[in-house]
C-alpha cells in the first residue's frame, strides 16, 4: 500500500510497440433493438490494449494472435466478453441495457424511513461495507462508549464491537473502508459478521494520500495532484501491473495563472506584506481548479466545471467525447458529486433553505433531472446514494440527543 501511494506521483512513459499485429473488426449493438451503438469499449483480455466503436458501432482492434477473449462495455450496458478465434467474420457485441428503474420491493414507500427507529444512538458517520451500512454511533451523544455497527440495508443489526476515540470512517478508491481515530488509522475487514481492525497505522498525512487517488479501472490508478497553488490540476495513471505512470490529462485556470505570474509578486513585495496576508491572498484569489475525476465500469469521466464540460476517457486516457454541462451554474448547487457505483448513476446535489435534493446526471446528454428530495428533514448530512436508494443522516432538533440514520428510494 506504502509503495503504490508513494509511486502513484512518478511520471513514466513508455511505448511498448506491437509486432505481427492481427487486425479484428466487429460491431456492437443495442441488444434490445439492434442499434449501434457508438462510444462502447473494447478491451484485450490481460492487456491495456483495445478500441472504441464508431458512431455506427463498428470497431477494429490490433492483437498480437489469436485466440483472444475481447471486452465490450459502455456506459448503462451490461459488459459482454466473447472468445475470438478468427477473422473471417466481424465479431458482434449485443450490450444489455443496465435497468435504473426500481423493483417493486423499492417501491413501498416514497418517504425517508428511519433506520433504527427505536435504538437510542447518535449516528456519528457512515459508510457501506458491500452491501451492508457500517455505522459509527454513540448511545445519546456520548462521545464515549462509541461502536461500530454492521447493518443491513433493512435496519437489522449483524454484528458490533466497540471502538476507542473514533473519529470517522472513510471509503478508499478500491472500496475499501478505513477508520480514523485520534491516534491510528485501521483498514476495516470483515468476515462472516465479524468486524476486525488490522493494520493500524499512524493518521499523519494517510488521509490526504489517500484521497489523491481518486478511482482505479484494471490495474490502473488514477491520482489528483494540484500545482501552482492550485491553479493547474493534472491527473496521473499509474499501472501497477508493470510500475509505469504517466500524465492523463491537465486542467489549468489561466486566469488563475495569470494572477499568479503579474499580480501575485507584486502584492507580496509591497511594504508590510505579513504571512495573515499570504493566506488571505491565497484563500481569496487562489482557489484550487475544481474539476472531479469519475471512474464508472470501463469509463474515466472528468467534470471539468471550468470549461462548463463532461469529458469521458477510456482507462488509457484516450479522449472519447465532450459533452457541456450547465448544472453547476445554480446557485443552489452543493459543489458535490455523489456516486452510486453498483448502478453507475452519478448524482448532483442541489440544497434550498436547507433542503437537499439530488438530480441524476445524464452521462450522455449531461442533463439532470429530479431523483429525491428530503423535503421535511433540513439540514440532512452525509447523503449517498447505493443500489438506487439514498442515505442520510438527520437529527432531530428537538430531540438532538439522537442522529438517525433514514433511507428512501431515489427515482
């Protein structure tokens, strides 16, 4: 884990050229209705090698020999493999459209529902283990006796064990979950109910490490490293199959970079600039670039707020489409995204005299459109959204002994 961190921030680049090439051709469709389908991804089997469809759905990919198994995927379709033995024939990929509509069982009630209705705990911070919740609580807001809890999605307790000063609980880009406390940080494992802690380490820096990188497709990782006091934000792949890295793409803020070549010299070179004035400085005129990096199946999106634009990669870094993104010009916007990864729906978050509400993105179009409001519960925290339900945690104010954890389905 040490080595991977420390490596992931080594710029490498290295071409590997194929000889004695064979050239596949194929086609994918819509399996629901035979449409072609453009922008879908074919990957070689144990390599980073591969292709993209057409507009009219064709593709041709270079492998060294056959036979060879090939990988097609696409946003909102099921991934299909096929074994290529020649090339007599086009190879033909029917995708599976992903359903986002609800199953009847979700479909019970439109409301929030409280979780643990009639357990006296204040839900300190959450997460997902799998499919199940993993919860941090404190019996009435004591911040002692503090637990973690494994729940299902229906409220039903699996298992708990106690924990000493925690502090919060963080998902890592491999899904895996992590425990911050005051003094150490452990890696959740947990196995046939049982919650285990392993590998404590010291917390200095891990979290800020660790939320540099930012997803993992394959064995490829992908890190976040700002420069220029945060006016330029480049993104790095890093293989950890074979150790090389390589720059994917670069989002600069030229205004930004022209304030910080012309202005920013001048002001700190005036008579009694002081150090309170520096962080003003860069507080104020030096806001980092923001523009997320989304890993969803075989896709690499990035929001690129700045450029008002959605750009989708394959994992390789090749630039598939643009597409513009209006959204983030409302003022009720909340500068988050939120991932429902078993789904591969990407939501933003909208809030309005303290009521939250998500509107899914459409990965295509870059439209949103209304997914759930938690109208009556202002000020609701921690909103995710899993297997097409949304989480929250709400306290009652007027009884603020107790945060709760409620659950709904989202449209």
């Amino acid at each position: 884990m040490k080595r991977q961190l420390f490596l992931l921030f080594i710029v490498v680049f290295v071409g590997l050229p194929l000889t004695g090439q064979v050239v596949v051709e194929g086609l994918v469709l819509d399996a629901s209705g035979d449409r072609p389908l453009s922008r879908a991804h074919i990957l070689v089997e144990g390599t980073a090698q591969g292709s993209v469809s057409e507009q009219d759905g064709t593709f041709r990919v270079s492998v060294r020999q056959l036979p060879v198994r090939l990988t097609a995927s696409h946003l909102n379709y099921q991934s299909q493999t096929l074994m290529v033995t020649g090339t007599a024939a086009p190879v033909v990929f029917g995708l599976s459209r992903v359903s986002s509509h609800l199953s009847p069982a979700e479909i019970i009630a439109q409301r929030p529902r409280n979780l643990i209705p009639d357990e006296p705990l204040y839900v300190a911070d959450y997460t997902f283990y799998g499919d199940s919740l993993l919860m941090l609580t404190y019996p009435e807001n004591r911040h002692r006796k503090a637990r973690l809890v494994l729940m299902d999605k229906l409220g039903n307790e699996l298992n708990s064990r106690p924990v000493n000063k925690p502090r919060q609980l963080v998902t890592g880009p491999m899904r895996n979950v992590f425990l911050f406390t005051n003094d150490s940080v452990y890696q959740v494992f947990i196995c046939d109910k049982h919650i285990h802690l392993l590998y404590p380490e010291r917390p200095n820096h891990f979290l800020e490490r660790l939320m540099a990188i930012t997803g993992k497709i394959n064995t490829y990782y992908y890190v976040r490293h700002h420069t220029h006091k945060g006016q330029v934000l480049s993104y790095y792949r890093y293989d950890d199959q074979n150790g090389e890295s390589q720059l994917f793409t670069t989002i600069k803020s030229q205004l930004g970079l022209d304030l910080l070549r012309y202005d920013f010299p001048w002001r700190i070179a005036q008579e009694g600039f002081t150090e309170a004035d520096l962080r003003f400085e860069e507080m104020a005129f030096y806001r980092p670039v923001f523009a997320p990096m989304v890993t969803l199946k075989d896709s690499v999106l990035i929001m690129n707020y700045p450029e008002d634009s959605l750009q989708v990669y394959t994992p390789e870094g090749n630039h598939l489409s643009s597409t513009p993104l209006y959204f983030h010009h409302n003022d009720q916007w909340q500068e988050a995204l939120i991932i429902d990864q078993p789904k591969g729906q990407v939501y933003a978050l909208f809030s309005q005299r303290g009521v939250k509400r998500l509107e899914r993105i459409d990965l295509e179009t870059g439209e949103t459109s209304p997914a759930a409001s938690v109208e009556g519960f202002r000020f609701a925290e921690n909103i995710q959204v899993h297997n097409n339900a949304m989480y929250f945690l709400y306290k009652d104010f007027a009884n603020q002994r107790y945060k709760k954890i409620y659950r709904m389905p989202v449209e």
